[in-house]
C-alpha cells in the first residue's frame, strides 16, 4: 500500500528551506536531462521525500511520499478557500501516483473543518495524524514523570490549547492516569460545565480551567501545548524545573530572550523509527527517522497495516483510538525516545537533574514553589548523583565540555579513589591511567601524605602566616626541595599552580637581568595565565587572547642551532623549555639538546629556566627529567605531584644570584607574592610525598616498569600501522595515531557528484573563488578532525569496555598519553597492554 502526505514548513524560515529543496530539484532535473519548460513551471507541491519502501519491524512494508505545501499557516488562513483547493489538487495528483491514503500535515489538516470537510469531498481516505501526535506527547509525559519519579495522582499538568482535538483527547488521557489538570481555554464567556461538555463529570472535580496562561506559572511545573496560533508561553516566566512539551506546530513557546538551564522545552507529538525499521534506500544507517512527526508517523502506521480509513478526523479523538494507533505504531517500532528540544537530543539526566525542584513543588499543598538547599534533601541514589552532578556542571562551570564528556562517554562521576582506582557512581572501577596529567605519582589519596595533613589539621597548626611570621613547615619543604634540587638551586617561591609557578619564573628573569625578551620552544605547554600563554607554543590556546606579552619568540623543539641563533642577539632574558613535551604529545628532545641549551644560555648571559611541572619527582625514570642529561638550571618549576596530589601547590626554585637579582634589596623583597602560596599545610603535604616518593624510589620503579610498557606497546604498534610511534621516557609515554583521511572527503563528493543526475563538477567549476578557497579549508579540517575521532574512539573503548581511564595531550589529539601513577604494580600494565591490544585489533578494519 502506497500513501501521501502533504505537510508545510511551519515558519518563513523553513519555507524558504522549503523554496531551496525545490531549487536544487529542478537543478538536478535540469543538469541530467536539459532544459524543460514544464520543469520550470509553477508547482502546486514540492517533492521532498519518496521514501520508497518501507520496512517495519514486524515485517510488513508500505510505500510513501511526503510533498509540501509551501505556504506558513499564516498563509493559509488567509486564503482558505484556496488552499483547499490545492490540498484537493494535491490528494488527487498523489492517488495518479499510486497512493491508496493521505495524510494531512499542520494546518492542511485544520483547513476543511479539521479534515471532515476534506474527507467528505477527497477521493481518497485522509487522516490528520493528531492520535498518534496525541499519544506520543502522552507517553512524553508519562516517560517524564517516570524519570522524576512522581505520583501522578499528586501532580497538576497545565493542559495549554483547550480544547483543541489533541489537548482534549490528552487532557482525557492524563485524567485516566489521575494527574490534577489545568485547563488554559480559548471559549469566551462560557461557563465551566460549558467548556467541560466533553469530557465527564466524575473528572471535573479534578480540572481548573482558566483563559489565562499567567494563572498556571505559579501551579505548575508540567505543561503540555497544542494550540494553532504558537508563541503562548512565555519561559522566562516559568518557575525553575518546568517542563513544557510543545506538541504541536507553531510552537507554542515563544522564542526565549535569553537561556535559562532550570527549564525544558521538549519536541512534543514526536517519535522516531528504531534501527528495526528501513525507511526506502538507507546508506551508512544514514535515513529520515528521527523526530517524525506524529502526524507523518501515523499515515505510515495505517499504510504498513494495509488500513485505507480516515482515522483522525475531527476536533473529537477518542481516547481509545488514541491508544489503539499508539500501540500499533510501537508494534511497528516506533518510539519516543529519545527525547528531544529544538531537535537536540535531551537525555534522562538532564530531565532527572529537574526532580530536585518537582519534589520540592509537589511536596507542598499549596503548590507553591519552595527554596531547595540540595539534593541530601531526598533519599540519594546513584542516579540522583550523577544526573545532579552532570546537571550543575552543565549549568555553571562549562557546558560544551559536559556535551564533549557525555558525546565521547566519558561523562563518569567518581566517588571513591584508591591507588590507581577510581570507582564511580554505578560502583565499577577504573584503572587510571592518566593520574591528573601527572598530579598523582603517588596515587590516589596517598595514605603517607595523607596521615601527616590529617595531624596537621589535629594539632590545630597555623596555615596562612607566611607575611605575618616565618612559617615553619614551608620553610622546612623549601630546605628539603633545594637538597634534592639538580644543581646550585638554593632559594624557591611558592605558589599555587604550575601556570602560576610559571609567571613567577618569568617575572623572576625579566628582574634578574632585565633583558625584554623570553625564548621558549614551539608545541611547548606552560600553561594558560596570560603570561605562561605568551610563550606556550600553540596558536590555538593564544588566538583568542591577543596581543600576549611582548618580545616572546619562538623556536623549534630540538634545533640547537636556531636557538643559538636567537639567543645571540643578547637581548633574551631566558629559554624556557621542558625537558619532554608533555601536552605537545610527549616528545623527548635529542640526545644532548637540553646539555647543549643550557651551554649556549651560560654563553649568551640567558637564564635557562626548566619547566619540571610535568617531568618532576620520578616521572621518566629520574627524580628530575633534566637528569638525563645532568642539567643545571638557573629556574626550576615544580607542580603537579608535588603534594601528592593533595593540595595545590607550584614552587619556582632558583640560583641566589638570581633571586638576589631579582628581589635582593630592600625596595624590591615582595614585588612578587602570593596570598595563598607557602601555606604551613600544603608545604607539610609536599614534604610528606617528597619522602614517599624517594624512600619508595619511585624514579627507579618508573624506569623500569616505564621500559617494560613501552617495549609491550612498541611490539602491538609494529602489528598495526595506525600506530606510528611510542614515545617518552620512564612512565611518561604518548601513543601517536594516524590513521590518514587525507583526500576522503573530496573522494566523498566526487563519488556524489558522479553518482547524481546531472553534471555537478561543472556547476562546482563555476562555484565563486572565495567559496571554493573557504570549502578547501573546511575540508582539510574535517580530515584532521575524522583523525582525531579515530583516536578518541581508542579513549572511549578502553574506558567503556575495560574500565580503563586514558586521554589525549592538549596539543595534540591524537596522542594518547600514558600517565599512570608511579605506583602501578605490572598486573595492572599487563592488564592495560591487554585491553591496548584488544581495542586495535576490535579497531583494524582499515589498515593504511
């Protein structure tokens, strides 16, 4: 059975989408077969999708086409007559084509007395669709108050469009299931018994109608809409937690002035065709099924069961048919989830993370609304964790990274953290591997560290008296770093972070010598204060920030012979340079480049200042990195694990000549300070892991365990030739992909341009320069991207699939970097190169 359906755009913007599918028809039409009068003449309908055929997932099939109408429901009403004539036009013009039934989209189904008049006079049977929008907007409802876990015999849903067909055959509905209803009214002076006519007596009792849509902000935090005029509820009025199912179109939320993250608006009267379900000719699972419209759905639902009927008509839907469409249309394999707003998927957490606010609501009587302190309020689950905590961090601290987390699913939140586990809300545990980009060389809460913070705290010692006194415990740690510090390294300043430990480094040599120039390595990462950013070696972490410090040059990692050009000039202040680039993708320097650096530095006057932030305290297999290569800065910067992890802590060590330089006198001692840098119990932290760190020679333990990963590793990559490298040292590695997309995509539209009608590399060939140039770069981008999602994949797999945490370097997407804590035993390397290994062999299809 073959069916037709004519819909039309609900705004001007979707008319001309509308106006722009019908240009690139023809176009089409005119490039494969040439020109043609006739198909440059005036359309009645405008194609849009023949879907050929359609398979259900009970196995039935059907045939179907959707037209459009190209006109706004502004349009229509203002020539009624007219469009129906073009709707008569239309249903005969798709029964020539074969259909045995027509479904009426929108407004084509509202002019014609809600389709009666439309079935009195058409030649073939009509459905409006509005059962099948009716129940989906129902289940909506019923999945929210799931989901919320509400009683619905204690709630009160604002029923908006009353009484339209859809909002009373809803309002029917909910009073079935027993939720309390207001009902927003479009019937002018009518009593309550007039405007309830429809619906029986033994709910009224249960109902309060309004003509007013403000008499329902302060009662209700549910609203389902289905008016035909739109733009009705105003969201910025809506309490906190509302939720507005808009099930019809025009929308029925006007457009908000600004966004608010307490609110819901949801794709009412929507469902989607579950991957059981083939709509015609799919390619890549790539097919129309999404967000269908009821009343598009239904047509479909009669057609696969062979059902030629006008079935919604009429301002009066019976509940029981309402049901009896939903049902089979399930059957079929048609559901409302997910849930969607203005098309963007919604997930469970996100309409969970609202509860807080319906519990508060609903708890009370009077329905008025309540302030809520948090979520311990309730009974805690697990549920109640994650979705609260993925809700607040979406709402105020970033966003577009909790959509980042949520798309790559890594969206986890812990509650426990041991050693080298990390157990989540769902009690499974994950095997770190990342251990704070290098924080956490001892662990996750490290127990000698923490039982000396813990009698710190007892003992009630001071903390913040660095600029009062003399303190006690910072002093000690600053003795105990310059003993352990590579060379003549004998005065340290306290900070808070490696970023800030990096500004103070800077503003230590500009004071020391008072050159205006600072050198420091190209794919370099010192962080993103506005001074650490100035000589971080990539454009994307400084572009938006511009202009940066002055007189920062960069050179290339590993060339001595253009940093010796550049620190000639004897106007540079200092190189800064890590001894391995960590976030640049864990690149090692060549042998004797640091040696040789420091060499020039001592030469040209430079102060040569080493950024251990990341390579510090026993990561690569020395306590220092520059050991490697018995390099003796003038600066040195430590973070990171210097506390265990525990607290924040930076420390900028240098020579005394340098800081007697700097700061030796009595008008320049506290040019730099910090208010919360040199606390007693941060220092007290850091002593304790410095003595952890050495007694259990973790150094010693990370070259040895750090030798026999990356020996594993390297044997797995020779199999796989996605994987070009393994780099580092000790237990500091990088994994560098590369699966090449180069080409793909303009291979992609010259498959395309071949395959469709007409001759599409000439309409390309005359395309404009500018469009052209602009189209290369978005291309080359979209490769570059398609790399670094192969990569990510390896992310996602391996915490997904094996419970194992990994992530990529800050500069480099598709590097992976292993960053294990120092006290990782080899069960769990060998548990980690076994899931590695697993993931590329469950990733090898193409092999370059």
């Amino acid at each position: 059975m073959k069916f037709g359906f004519i819909a039309h755009p609900t705004s001007i913007e979707l008319k001309r989408y509308v106006k722009m599918l019908d240009l690139f028809d023809r176009a089409t039409q005119d490039l494969h077969s040439g020109y043609d009068r006739q198909l440059w003449s005036h359309r009645n309908l405008v194609p849009f999708v023949d879907f050929g055929q359609i398979q259900s997932a009970t196995g039935a099939t059907c045939e179907g086409v959707v037209h459009y109408l190209p006109m706004t429901a502004e349009e229509m009403l203002a020539s009624a007559r007219t469009v129906q004539q073009r709707i008569f036009d239309g249903i005969s013009a798709m029964e020539r084509m074969g259909a045995s039934l027509i479904g009426l989209g929108g407004f084509t189904s509202i002019i014609g007395k809600r389709g009666l008049e439309t079935a009195k006079q058409a030649k073939l049977p009509v459905t409006s669709g509005n059962s099948l929008t009716t129940y989906a907007g129902y289940k909506v409802i019923c999945q929210l108050i799931d989901w919320l876990q509400l009683k619905p015999d204690e709630i009160s849903i604002a029923i908006v469009g009353y009484p339209g067909s859809i909002c009373l055959s809803l309002a029917k509905l909910l009073l079935m299931l027993g939720c309390r209803l207001d009902l927003v009214h479009r019937t002018r002076d009518a009593n309550k018994s007039e405007i309830l006519e429809d619906i029986p007596i033994k709910w009224h009792e249960k109902i309060t109608v309004t003509d007013k849509i403000e008499d329902c902000y302060r009662r209700n935090l549910i609203y389902a809409t289905a008016t035909s005029s739109g733009d009705i509820i105003d969201p910025q009025q809506l309490q906190p937690g509302s939720i507005v199912v808009d099930i019809a179109l025009p929308r029925d939320v006007k457009k908000p002035k600004q966004s608010r993250n307490d609110i819901l608006l949801i794709d009412g009267g929507c469902v989607t065709a579950s991957e059981q379900i083939k709509l015609g000719g799919e390619s890549l699972h790539l097919g129309i099924k999404q967000q269908l419209n009821g009343c598009l759905a239904e047509t479909m639902v009669l057609a696969l069961e062979e059902r030629a009927e006008c079935f919604s008509i009429g301002r009066t839907l019976a509940p029981e048919k309402v049901l009896e469409i939903g049902k089979l249309a399930e059957q079929h394999g048609f559901t409302t989830l997910p849930l969607a707003s203005y098309g963007q998927r919604i997930s469970k957490e996100t309409v969970y993370s609202l509860r807080r606010f319906h519990q508060t609501h609903f708890a009370d009587n009077s329905i008025g609304i309540k302030p809520f302190d948090n979520l311990t309020s309730f009974n805690s689950t697990q549920t109640d964790t994650h979705a609260a905590t993925l809700h607040r961090f979406r709402s105020h601290i970033n966003p577009m990274m909790a959509d980042f987390l949520q798309m790559q699913h890594c969206d986890r939140v812990f509650e426990h953290a041991e050693k080298c586990t990390l157990t989540d809300t769902n009690s499974r545990k994950f095997l770190d591997m990342v251990a704070g980009y290098g924080c956490l060389n001892l662990g996750h809460n490290p127990t000698e560290v923490i039982k000396t913070t813990q009698q710190f705290l007892q003992n009630s010692l001071p903390n913040f008296i660095q600029y009062i006194s003399i303190p006690q415990q910072t002093s000690l740690l600053a003795e105990r770093l310059c003993e352990i510090a590579p060379g003549q390294l004998k005065r340290v300043f306290f900070s808070n972070s490696g970023a800030e430990a990096v500004e103070a480094a800077i503003k230590l040599a500009k004071a020391a010598n008072g050159r205006p120039q600072l050198v420091y390595a190209d794919n370099s990462y010192h962080g993103k204060t506005l001074g650490a950013l100035s000589i971080t070696g990539r454009e994307k972490h400084c572009k938006h920030f511009r202009p940066l410090l002055p007189g920062c040059i960069n050179v290339p990692f590993g060339d001595i012979d253009a940093l010796t050009e550049v620190l000639t000039s004897q106007t540079v202040s200092a190189f800064i340079v890590e001894p391995i680039q960590g976030e640049g993708g864990v690149h090692v320097p060549p042998p004797g480049y640091l040696s040789a650096a420091q060499a020039i530095c001592q030469k040209t006057g430079t102060l040569f200042i080493v950024d251990e932030i990341q390579t510090g305290l026993g990561r690569t297999g020395k306590l220092f990195a520059g050991e490697w290569e018995n390099i003796t800065p003038d600066i040195l910067i430590l973070a990171k694990s210097l506390s265990g992890g525990l607290i924040p802590i930076g420390a900028t060590l240098s020579t005394v000549d340098v800081w007697d330089a700097a700061y030796g006198s009595s008008g320049r001692f506290l040019l730099h300070t910090s208010t919360f840098g040199g606390g007693n119990l941060a220092a007290t932290a850091a002593i304790a892991a410095i003595d952890a760190i050495v007694e259990q020679k973790l150094a010693q333990r990370a070259e040895s365990l750090g030798n026999y990963l990356k020996q594993s590793l390297e044997q797995i990559a020779a199999t796989y030739p996605f994987i070009s490298e393994i780099r580092g040292k000790g237990l500091m590695l990088g994994i560098q992909f590369k699966q090449n997309f180069e080409g793909a995509i303009e291979a992609c539209a010259h498959e395309l341009a071949t395959r469709f009608p007409g001759d599409w590399f000439r309409t390309y060939q005359f395309l404009p320069d500018e469009l052209k140039s602009h189209m290369t770069g978005v291309i080359k981008e979209m490769e570059k991207s398609l790399a670094e999602m192969f990569c990510m994949r390896f992310v996602t797999k391996l915490g997904n699939d094996h419970q194992i945490l990994t992530f990529v370097t800050a500069n480099s997407s598709t590097v992976m970097r292993i960053q294990p804590p120092l006290i990782i035993t080899k069960q769990e390397i060998d548990y980690f190169v076994e899931s590695f290994a697993t993931v590329c062999k469950e990733m090898s299809t193409f092999m370059d």
